[in-house]
C-alpha cells in the first residue's frame, strides 16, 4: 500500500513560500499535501488556497490562528520576512511541527540560538533555507575538494556579485534595504555562502575580520534633477541603469542576466534575442510555444511588484509602491559592498566578497591547493566547475547547470525532496541535528563580520 503525503502548513505565501518551495506538493502531490495556509495578504491566501485545495476554514490571517489550533500536519513551512521567523518557529515546533525556515534564521544571534535549542529539546526538525547545499555545482565541488585531487587547500576566493539590477530591487529599494526592518545584508544575501564554505572545505573558522560600507546608493549620487520616483519625469531616463521601468518593464538586464550564464543551446540563444530583438521572440513563439516561457514571462522579480503582473499593474506599482522609487532617494541603510577575511582550520585562508554592482549575476568561486585549482561560476542561468592539476596539467570542465525553470540552481527543489525525506522519517535526526547546528554557526560568522565592519574588531573562534 503507498505511503501517504507528508503534510504541511504554510506559513507566509509570498515569493520564497509559495513560488519557490510550494510547488514541489504541486510536482509531487504523492509526497507532499499542503492542508493550511496563514497568509495576512488576502490576494496571496487565496490564490495559494486555490493551487492548493485548501477549504476556507483552513485559510488564516495570522499564524497565530493557525497554530491556535490543534495541530493538523506533519510540517510547517515558515516563510515570513526575517524579523517575523522566530515566533511562529518557536510555537511551532512547540506544537509538534518539524520546520522548515527560511534563510536566514533570525536578526539577531540570540534568536538564531533559541531556535536551534528548541529544535533539540523538542525533538522536532529545524531545517533552514541553505539551498546552496542542495544545488549540483555545490555537492560536486564539495566532492571535488575533499576527494583531494586539489591536495591541501591554501587559499580560497568567493565572491557573491549580486547583480546592479538585483542590488536595486532587494536591497535598496525592497525588503531588504534596511537594516532594522530586516537584517544585515552580509547575513540576509551571504549566510548562504557562510554555510557552504566550511561544509565544503570541512573545515571551520578560526579568525574573522571584515570591511565595507554604502558606497553609492545615496542621495549626494543622485544625478541632478532626480525626482523622488523614476516616472516622475527623472532627467536621466534613457541613461541610469537603475531606471524603474527599464528593470521591471523592459526586462533587458534580466533575460540578459540569464543569458551570460546559461549553456549553450536554444534557451541561451532566445535570450540574447529576447535582449537584442524582443520582436522576433514574440514571433518565434507562435511557433514553438516554449518560448511563451520568456515572452509571456510572469515570475520574480515581476511578482513582488503585483501578484498579477500584467503590464498594467506594473506600471500602477511603478507609479505607486516602493519599486518605482528613485534608487538614490530610498530609505536603506545596508552596504553595497563588503569583505570578510578568513583563517581557517588548517591555516586556509578564505575571502568572501560580496558587492551589488555585478554587471551579471553569479557566484564564482577560486580554490587553490597544493596539487591543482578549481574554478567554478554558478549564474541564473547555469555553471561550471574547471579543475586544473599541477602535475599533469590536464583540465576537467564540468556542466553543472540545473533543469530548466528551477531556481537557485536545483536547490530549492533539492532542499524540498531532502526535508520530505527527513519529515517522513521522523524522529530529529543526528543528520538534521548537525545541519541546523552548522546553520546556526554560519549565522555567527555574519553576526561577526558585521559588528567586526562596524567596530574594526577581529573576532576568533575556539
């Protein structure tokens, strides 16, 4: 007799919760149900409601009203913005639920603790949104590194270069410009690459000290005339990059983004197309309706400006709501570059460099070791790892682009089959327990290098 779906409530249907980790139940109704949904967005309940299946009397506002009830699934998916992760955690796991919370754990490291303590004195699973380890080009160069084809590992440079366009929409124009309403950005966009850095090398940190500061998005940079929003008649339209309605209405710097960093093949080639001639995009998919997936386009970042985004409602966003703001007269506070330098276990040194002002999207990363190097990029669009030997000179390239269509390079979809195993297994496992334990120690290494920026500090590790 097959086994039953596991069951999970939602706990914030927006983006991550509903775009990125919900339609696994909708791929895979055989492993995974939703039976609940708390979602303040009246717009956002019901539409997850309705994919969903969810009757009425199990749609809420609040998850206080859910979790006021008794309990009714196995899971809860807790996507809420950073500040709003730790209450409904707790209560949660409190409940009977296993947990799945979305990156990073909380703002501030004496919540980051609490949780993971709770998670082991209630036996209940706390897995955390770390995609990255679930990703292809992740495991593999994790692989590769331990295999010891690189030997001992000397040095390591990684740089999240967040793109201009991307910098623009979450981190001073959205939800996570500001510091008090959300976190850091060195923990918000890096406790990803905090966590995948000593699980790849197996190694941990011993010494930290960081640097950066807001370079550029500030209102001294603004260019002469700007207005306090792009439609508002702004002097330099057809010139600033940041230009609202060339972000989210022509979309040139996305398709193009995914374009420098996909394979090659057809969904390269449309595109560039789609960047350099949209017309002939449009015509083409009339003919061959899978390119209606670039043309009739209506995902992130589209979807946090309007749950419809049509090009009407686009347009009344721009006009209206914190997306059509001029870059230069926002209210955020979070730096637009910053490093953190590193000691590790066996005197590895590791740089991590995270900037906003990346002309494309991506990952890339440098591992030198005493027998060989790897290089690696990981885009929107697909990745690559190179491993060079010393004593051969021979040169391995591997493809390691996801499927089509699935974000963060397989991750989210490789987290979601990974916590419906455990979730199915049951118990807390060792293997959870240490993942969340590592989680919680990445979280330490951004509190760090931010007060280590802010105060000049360097910080050591036992």
């Amino acid at each position: 007799m097959p086994s039953q779906p596991v069951t999970a409530v939602l706990i914030g249907a927006g983006q991550r919760g509903a775009e990125a980790y919900a339609p696994y139940a909708l791929q895979h109704p055989d492993q995974l149900r939703f039976v609940a949904v708390a979602e303040p967005d009246p717009q956002r309940r019901a539409r997850f409601a309705a994919q969903h299946h969810i009757p009425r009397e199990r749609q809420y506002t609040t998850w206080e009203d859910l979790l006021d009830e008794p309990q009714m699934a196995d899971a809860a998916l807790i996507c809420t913005q950073d500040t709003l992760h730790t209450a409904p955690a707790l209560a949660a796991m409190r409940a009977g639920y296993h947990i799945l919370l979305e990156k990073p754990l909380a703002p501030r490291l004496e919540e980051c603790e609490r949780l993971v303590a709770t998670s082991e004195a209630t036996g209940r699973q706390l897995h955390v949104g770390h995609v990255m380890r679930y990703t292809r080009h992740y495991r593999l160069l994790r692989e590769i590194v331990q295999s010891g084809v690189l030997g001992q590992i000397v040095d390591v440079d990684h740089r999240e270069n967040v793109a201009f366009w991307h910098m623009a929409h979450s981190y001073v124009r959205g939800n996570w410009r500001n510091q008090a309403l959300s976190s850091p950005m060195i923990l918000a966009k890096c406790c990803h690459d905090l966590d995948m850095l000593p699980w790849a090398l197996g190694q941990r940190c011993r010494r930290l000290y960081s640097v950066g500061s807001l370079l550029h998005f500030r209102p001294e940079n603004a260019p002469p005339g700007a207005p306090e929003r792009c439609l508002d008649g702004c002097p330099a339209a057809e010139t600033c990059p940041y230009y609202a309605p060339y972000i989210y209405l022509e979309m040139k710097p996305f398709w193009h983004n995914y374009a420098e960093t996909a394979p090659r093949g057809i969904a390269r080639w449309a595109t560039q197309q789609q960047v350099k001639r949209p017309g002939l995009v449009r015509a083409l998919s009339r003919v061959y309706p899978d390119l209606r997936q670039i043309t009739e386009y209506r995902g992130w970042p589209l979807t946090v400006l309007a749950l419809d985004p049509t090009p009407e409602n686009l347009l009344e966003a721009l006009r209206l709501g914190p997306y059509g703001r001029c870059v230069y007269h926002c209210d955020n506070d979070v730096v637009d570059h910053q490093v953190v330098s590193m000691v590790f276990d066996n005197g590895t040194t590791v740089t991590l460099t995270m900037h906003g002002h990346s002309h494309v999207e991506h990952r890339s990363t440098r591992i030198e070791g005493t027998r060989g190097r790897l290089m690696s990029i990981a885009g929107n669009g697909g990745g690559w790892i190179q491993v060079e030997e010393h004593r051969t000179l021979t040169r391995r390239t591997y493809d390691t682009s996801p499927p089509p269509g699935q974000g963060h390079g397989g991750g989210d979809m490789g987290l979601m089959e990974h916590f419906v195993a455990c979730v199915r297994a049951g118990g807390n496992p060792a293997e959870v327990l240490q993942t969340a334990r590592e989680a919680l120690e990445s979280h330490r290494l951004a509190f760090a290098a931010e007060e280590s920026r802010l105060t000049g500090r360097v910080f050591t590790f036992e």
